[in-house]
C-alpha cells in the first residue's frame, strides 16, 4: 500500500487511490488519510471511493460505504448526484431497498445535492430487484408529483415492473406508448420483454417481439438471441433453437459468446444430444472460443449422466489442461459417473483428491453415501457419515433420505431410526422421502406398531404423508393378514386429503383375494373405477390371482377375457397366473393352449411357464405332455433350474420311473445343478415306496 505524503492533499490522495488496484487496499489508504491531522476529503476523493465500491460485488464491503456516507455528513461535503447513485447502487444490488429509500430522501441533508431522475430511476430499480413491486409503482407515482418527466431508463424499469408481474400486455403498451412520445426504446427495452415472455414460456410471442425490434431498425445483441435460444431449449424444441442458433451465425453485426455455446452445451445435453454437445465444444476450440467452468462442466455432467465416463475423463483432462479448476460441481458430476458405471476404485480415487482440494460438499457427501448403498458397502457408508459430520457440515434433508433409506434397504432398520432420532435431536429437517423408507422397511419387517408410531411422529413434525407412505403401511397390514387395519388407513387417505393411486388400490385389492374376501375386493375396483382411475393389467392379475387360489377357474377365465376385451395384452406373469390355476384344477389342456397362444401376444413363456406346465402334466399323469415340456424348456434355449429338476423326478417317480428320474438327477449333477434336500426327500421317498429301483 502506498504512503501517505506529511502534507496531503485531495488531489494528491486522488492519484493514490486510483494507482491502488486493488479495492480493499485503496479503502485502507482511505481510511488513513481520514483520520491525517488537517486533511479533509474532496467531494471527488467521496466519489472515486464509492464508485469503486459499487463496481464490486463483495457485500463484506458494507460497513465501509456507512462509515462514508457518516463522513460526507460530519465534513459537509457537497457533493454531485453521482455521488449518491453510487450509494443509491450499493444498496440496490445487496436488496436493501429502505436503506436505499433513506439515502433518497437525506440526499440534500447529507450529498447538499438534490435528486434528478436518475437517483429517481436508481431508487425505483431497488424496489424492483428486491420484489417490491408493488413500492415500486407506488413511488412511480412520486415522480409525477414532484414533477420528475421519466425517461427511457424509467420505461425500462416500467417494462421490467410488467413483466415481473407476468403483464406481458401492459409491457407492450408501454413500448408503443414510448415510439408515440418519440422515446425510441433501446435493445434493453425490447430484451426485457422478450426475457419475460421467455422465462414465462411463451417463446414464441417472444420471438415476434424480437422481429419487431428488427423491423423497427434496432439490432439485437448476443444476449437477446441467447434469451431465444435457451427458452426453446427448455421447451425442448430443438429444431426452433437451432434455427435461432443460425440466425445468429448470419447475423454480421453480433457473434455467439461463450454464453451462447454455454446455453446451447447445456441444452443439448439435457436434451440426450450428448454427441452434438461435444460438436459445439469441439467448435469453440477450432474457433479458439475462450471455455468457462460453466461450459466444461455442462458436458462433464451430460456424459457422466449418459454413462460415457471415459468421454467426460478425457473431457476432464482438457479442463486440467487448459488451467480451468474444477469445482464441486464438476467433481460431484464425476464422482456420480464412476458410480454409475461401476468403478468404485476409482470413486475413492477421486473422493481422496476432492479432499485435498477442499472440494467437498454436502451433495459430495450425499452422492457418495448412495453410491456405496447402491454397493452395499454400509460400513464405508457409516466411515462417510461420520466423517462429514467431524468436518462440520450439516446434514440436508437429502442426506437423511439416503441415510435412512439405504439402512432400511440394506436390512439395518434400527440404524435408519437411530438416524431419524440423531436428525429430530438436532431438529434437522427430515422430507417425505425419509419417513417413507423408515415405514416401509418396518413394515417389511413386520414391526407396525412401530411402523404406524413412525407415521404419528412425521405428522407432528408437519411433514404431510404421502401416498408412498400408506402404500408402504396398506401393503404391511396386508402382509400381516390384518385387513381390517389396512382398510382403515386406505380410509385414512381421503381425509388426509391424500388421495389412493393405482398401487394402493392393488394392494388393498390383493390383500382381499388372498383372504378370499372377494366381494369386498370387487367393491374396491368398482370403487376405483368411479373416482376415475382404470384398472390395469396388474389390478386384473391379482383378481385372477385370487380367484385361481380359491379354485373359481370360471370365473378367472372371465376376468381374464374381460381384460382382452379391454384392449390389455397379458404379460408372461398374468399367463403365469391363470395357467397355474387351471393346471391346479387339472385343466391341463386349456393351460396348454393358452401356453401355445402366448406368441400370439408376442409373450415368451418363462422358464416359471414351462416349469408350472410341467408339473401340472405330471400331476393328472399326462408323462407324455410332461415330457414334451422339458424337450421346449430345452428348445426355447432356457436353462433348465434345480425346481426343473423337482418337477420331473416328482412326476417320474410318481409315475413309477425311478430309473428315469436317476437319469435325470444325473445330468442334472453333470450341469452343476447343486441338488437340494428337497430333491433328495424326493427319491428316497420314491425309492422306500418301491422297494427298489426299476
């Protein structure tokens, strides 16, 4: 920092700041020279320093801009209007509109200089930036009072006030009220427009408005074509925004920026067009276009998310290369490629360097966590989850919804409650997504009462139940057989105001049918049928289910035929169903046609078709249907599996051909088809009931 001269004066301490290249530096020489014995500052010393603070953006600068204004009043300083705008900005940028309005109105008392429109327009603008429109066109009228004519700049802010407010037309008049006061509006005039149409997502009466700008003889700049250019790419229209993309190109009076390959990378990524995307980047090289960490890291993350890791490595490389540092976010976005494709080591790798470079962050560590769930690496999960809390970060909702989820998921519930207990003691804040998976893992161990202790807990914490949530516990009820509790939580939903979706009603409608509660089951779907939901392929595959399992074929196979009717092509586990239905009831042969049908409803058996065929031959002593099932287990290229195996030595003995199903027990040992107690069970059983082998 420069040295301050005995005998100081103003213009000489001007000289000094302004060879001061940096602000914080240049403030410091300020201050010196303010408590300098018999110095006092120039209202251009005033000025320099508080321009130079308005052009940052740092708001640790605050408390220096009151220590001047406290100057300028103590010195009686007069000083321009520039003086204050500068104040005026300060506040308007760091959205302190009342420090801004008590600036305006001591500018005579403090500056000793009155307000001209500009300070009008500046003053305005705060309120605007901090959404304080409704002020804003309040003190729009204050201008007409003390007799303030606005200007172009007062339209502007009129035309942003408009379109903040989502009044597209009042932003329109407003521009044609401008061209009949011979006000011609400006490229910002007609770009804040089109910004407001576009962010609302009318792109296209924002692309008129630009014609029109054009026709008028105004030139558009880069940033309205890149206004254009990322409204149809967040509509996903492509085609429009290459168009847009072109128009530009041709455009002689304004060339892309690095903006405009930023928006249209990141697009085209979003979009899947991950291989155009690197086209574009491949374009600003040869161009020799200047790369952000923006443009890097929009390709970063589309390949990492497409699964082309070694194409965002190489990418990676490149950054390094080209001296852009990578942030978080482009470390996050890698770190979640590794996972996705597998390479674990290499996660590691990069988490080990991401610490190095105190580049870590709570999604860091939420990206991290899943992925080793995802693994089923839970004691690396817990090494991560202490380590983030010894290093100060504090857990996100997100967090606990992974927590919690992967313990659950992974068979360790009591960690996922001691999770939730640690998140509700340190009044953390716990989402849907977290209770969700703590329910259901209990109910998938059959602990209700905790299941349902969880749910009284979630709402006492204002955190609303979500269907996923009464799925979980509807479909635990129905597990433990108790109906009547899972009823009444269905009945719960409606005055929650949550409202059953196709699962609930599933669930419920399966419970019922395996409790032989059909009638209620078929009240549940004419019920669903009326609030408007439509019964899918899986409502229909339970009833018929339920149906088979109580041995009311007929009716199933009407179910089944009403379904067809209804335009719904069965899968191989609705055909599963029925053909195991008839098969226990010994109508093997109409489970043999609609085994035959299935290429009709281009629907391969499974090796579970085959094998429920199989045995249903075997039962009603059909040896030769059985074994022709066994010969299309082999020609369909299926594997054989150990219950295969079962099947056809059950049948074999059963039909008194030990010495078949020895042979058959043979290849299966020679296949390394690892036979199982049952299969043992088996034999002996047919062996002892013979006497000997045949």
């Amino acid at each position: 920092m420069a040295q301050l001269p005995q005998n100081l004066a103003p213009k000489r301490l001007l000289q000094l700041l302004k060879s001061e290249k940096n602000i914080a530096s240049a403030l410091s020489l300020f201050e010196k020279a303010s408590s300098h014995p018999e110095y006092k500052h120039s209202a251009a010393v005033f000025h320099h320093i508080l321009r130079r603070v308005s052009l940052s953006a740092d708001p640790k600068l605050l408390p220096n801009v009151t220590r001047i204004v406290d100057l300028i009043r103590l010195q009686q300083c007069s000083c321009s209007e520039d003086t204050a705008l500068a104040v005026l900005k300060i506040y308007s940028r760091n959205l302190m509109a009342d420090r801004a309005l008590e600036t305006f109105q001591k500018m005579k008392e403090v500056f000793g200089c009155e307000p001209g429109v500009r300070s009008y327009n500046c003053l305005m603008n705060a309120f605007v930036v901090s959404n304080q429109l409704n002020k804003a066109e309040v003190f729009l009228r204050h201008f007409r009072t003390m007799g303030v004519s606005p200007n172009l700049e007062t339209f502007n802010i009129m035309i942003k006030i408009a379109c903040k407010k989502e009044e597209f037309d009042k932003a329109r008049e407003l521009i044609d009220n401008m061209w009949s006061r011979d006000l011609e509006p400006d490229v910002y005039t007609y770009g804040t427009l089109i910004n407001g149409l576009a962010k609302g997502g009318d792109v296209n009466e924002a692309v008129k408005v630009f014609d029109e700008m054009v026709e008028r003889g105004l030139r558009p700049d880069v940033t309205c074509y890149n206004i254009l250019i990322d409204g149809f790419l967040k509509k996903g229209d492509y085609n429009a925004a290459n168009g847009t993309w072109e128009r530009l190109t041709k455009d002689s009076w304004v060339y892309p920026s690095v903006v405009t390959y930023n928006i249209l990378i990141s697009g085209l990524c979003k979009c899947g067009r991950f291989s155009e995307g690197l086209e574009l980047w491949d374009r600003m090289r040869k161009n020799e276009q200047k790369m952000d960490l923006f443009t890097y890291s929009s390709l970063i993350r589309g390949l990492c998310e497409s699964g082309d890791i070694d194409g965002a490595e190489r990418l990676f490389k490149v950054m390094s290369e080209s001296k852009v540092s990578p942030d978080a976010v482009v470390y996050n976005a890698m770190l979640n490629g590794y996972f996705k494709v597998g390479r674990i080591k290499k996660c590691f790798e990069l988490w080990e360097l991401m610490g190095m470079e105190d580049s870590r962050n709570v999604a860091s560590f939420n990206i991290m966590m899943r992925g080793l769930f995802d693994n089923d690496q839970v004691d690396e999960v817990i090494l991560i989850w202490e380590h983030m809390k010894e290093s100060g970060f504090v857990a996100d909702p997100t967090t606990y919804g992974i927590l919690v989820h992967g313990f659950c998921k992974t068979g360790y519930n009591n960690k996922g409650l001691h999770v939730l207990k640690t998140a509700d003691e340190k009044r953390g804040v716990l989402d849907v997504f977290a209770y969700s998976a703590m329910i259901n893992g209990l109910c998938k161990e059959a602990r209700l009462d905790e299941a349902v202790s969880m749910l009284n807990a979630m709402s006492k914490s204002g955190c609303k139940p979500n269907a996923h949530v009464y799925n979980a516990l509807i479909n635990g009820f129905v597990g433990a057989s108790k109906f009547e509790d899972a009823i009444r939580f269905f009945r719960e939903m409606g005055s929650t105001h949550c409202s059953p979706t196709i699962v609930t009603y599933n669930t419920l409608i399966n419970g019922l049918c395996k409790g032989e509660r059909f009638s209620e089951a078929y009240d549940l779907v004419k019920e669903m049928l009326e609030k408007g939901w439509e019964a899918d392929l899986i409502t229909y595959s339970l009833l018929i289910k339920g149906l088979c399992l109580s041995h009311k074929v007929e009716m199933a196979l009407t179910l089944w035929n009403q379904a067809i009717c209804k335009g719904f092509k069965p899968d191989v586990k609705m055909h599963n169903i029925l053909i195991h239905g008839l098969c226990s009831v010994g109508r093997t042969q109409l489970a043999l046609s609609l085994y035959l049908d299935m290429n009709c409803w281009n629907c391969a058996p499974s090796l579970v078709t085959h094998n429920t065929l199989m045995e249903g031959f075997y039962k009603v002593g059909d040896l030769k249907n059985a074994l022709a099932t066994w010969a299309r287990i082999l020609k369909s290229g299926l594997q054989p599996d150990v219950i295969s195996y079962n099947i056809t030595l059950k049948g074999l003995c059963s039909c008194n051909r030990i010495s078949g199903a020895i042979l058959f027990l043979h290849d299966a040992l020679t296949k390394k088809i690892v036979p199982t107690i049952v299969t043992w069970n088996i034999l002996v059983r047919a062996v002892i009931h013979s006497g000997a082998p045949k």
